[in-house]
C-alpha cells in the first residue's frame, strides 16, 4: 500500500503541476497573443492612417490636375466653339450670297423664259389666225366652186329636160295628126250613117312646161319618154275608129 500511496500522491502531484503548467501556457499565450494583436492592430491602425494622408494627398494633386485639365479643356473648347461660329457665320453668310444669286439668276431666267413663251404664244396666235383666214377663205371658196357647179348641174338638167319635154311634145303632136289624117281616110271611104255623127276633133295637147328640178337624171328619162311616146302609137293604131 506504501508504494501505491506514493505513486498516487505522485500522480496527483504531477498532474497538478500540470495543471499550473498548462494555466501558466494559456495564460502566457493569451498574453502574447493579446499583445501581437494590439501590435498588429496598431501597425494597422498605423499603416491605415499612412495610407489615409497619402490617399488624401494623392485625391488633392489629383483633383488640383483635374481641376487645371478641365480649365484648360474648357479653354480649349472655348476657342473652338469660337472658331466654329465664327466659320459657322462666314459659311452661312456666304449660303446667304449663294442664295440671293440663285435667287436673282431663277428670276432672271424665268422673266426670260415667261417673255420667250409669251412672244412664242403671240406668233402661234397670229400664225393661227392667217391659218384660220386663209382656210376659211378656201373653205368659201371651195363652197362657191361647189355650188357654182350644183348651179350648173342642174341648169344642164333643165335644159335635157327641157329639150325632151320639147321632143316629147313634138312626136305626140306629129302622132297625133297622123292619127287624125288615118281617121279622115276612114271616114271617106266608109259611108257615115245619119244618126251616127263624126266625132269630135280633139283638142290640140297643151304645152307641157319645164319642171323647174327635176329628180330623174336625163339618161333616165329619155327611155321612158321613148317607150311612152311608143305605147300611145300603139295604143292609137289599135284605138277603133
């Protein structure tokens, strides 16, 4: 029992120490780390600061150089601006010039053209007018040429016809007197009895006058005349006595 009583006390002795040893091991780490941490958070805090001044150093030159570049576009700019109105003027100026002399030269030329056309439309309308003068003096003349010659036509077509009623009345007359000589023949050689008396002389025709326009042309007539003088020959050579 001695020798495990020993062993226990010494067991518990060491571990013990242990114990305070491992204490003394967490103590002393977080120490050290409480004091790398405050190190490192003050070289941090440090170095943030460093790069905070250096930051708002850099963020001012660069908006001084900023600020001067935009100054110096801005001028830049400016002068160009200028110089494009002042070309901007120049150009319309000379659109303006350009305008008033195409303006004036259209004027021009369609005064020109609007007297050329009118000039143009007065000698198309004389020229018209002597066309028109000169037709209607041919179309009156052609009109009296036409009726001059239906004038003439139709006097020729009186005097044919004229001349066959003439004809006509001439060869009715010379039948009827040769009619009247057969007759008078008859009459001698055949006793007349008493209460039958000779019969009347007919009565001479009486002239026939000229149709003044005639329709029928002349060629037309002549056969009709010719076949009605024949058939009263025919007609008086069968007539009884």
């Amino acid at each position: 029992m001695g020798h495990f009583t020993e062993d226990m006390g010494r067991l518990r002795e060491e571990i013990e120490s242990d114990r305070l040893a491992r204490q003394t091991l967490i103590a002393d780490t977080r120490h050290e780390v409480k004091e790398a941490a405050n190190a490192f958070i003050s070289d941090l805090r440090h170095s943030v600061q460093t790069l905070q001044s250096g930051f708002r150093a850099d963020h001012a030159d660069m908006a001084k150089a900023a600020h001067a570049d935009r100054n110096a576009y801005l001028a830049r700019l400016g002068n160009a601006v200028a110089d494009i109105r002042v070309a901007a003027a120049s150009r319309q100026a000379g659109v303006r010039e350009a305008l008033a002399e195409s303006a004036a030269e259209a004027r021009a030329e369609r005064m020109h053209s609007a007297a050329a056309l009118r000039e143009e439309v007065v000698t198309l309308q004389s020229a018209f007018k002597q066309s028109r003068g000169a037709m209607a003096e041919e179309v009156r003349a052609a009109g009296q040429a036409f009726v001059s010659d239906i004038v003439g036509a139709v006097a020729d077509i009186q005097r044919q016809t004229a001349q066959l009623v003439s004809e006509f009345a001439g060869e009715r007359s010379a039948g009827q007197a040769a009619w009247r000589g057969v007759a008078a023949k008859a009459d001698v050689k055949a006793p007349v009895p008493a209460a039958v008396h000779a019969p009347a002389p007919a009565p001479a025709p009486a002239p026939i006058q000229a149709r003044e326009k005639p329709q029928v042309e002349p060629e037309a007539v002549k056969p009709a005349h010719k076949g009605r003088h024949k058939a009263d020959l025919a007609d008086a050579a069968v007539k009884p006595t």
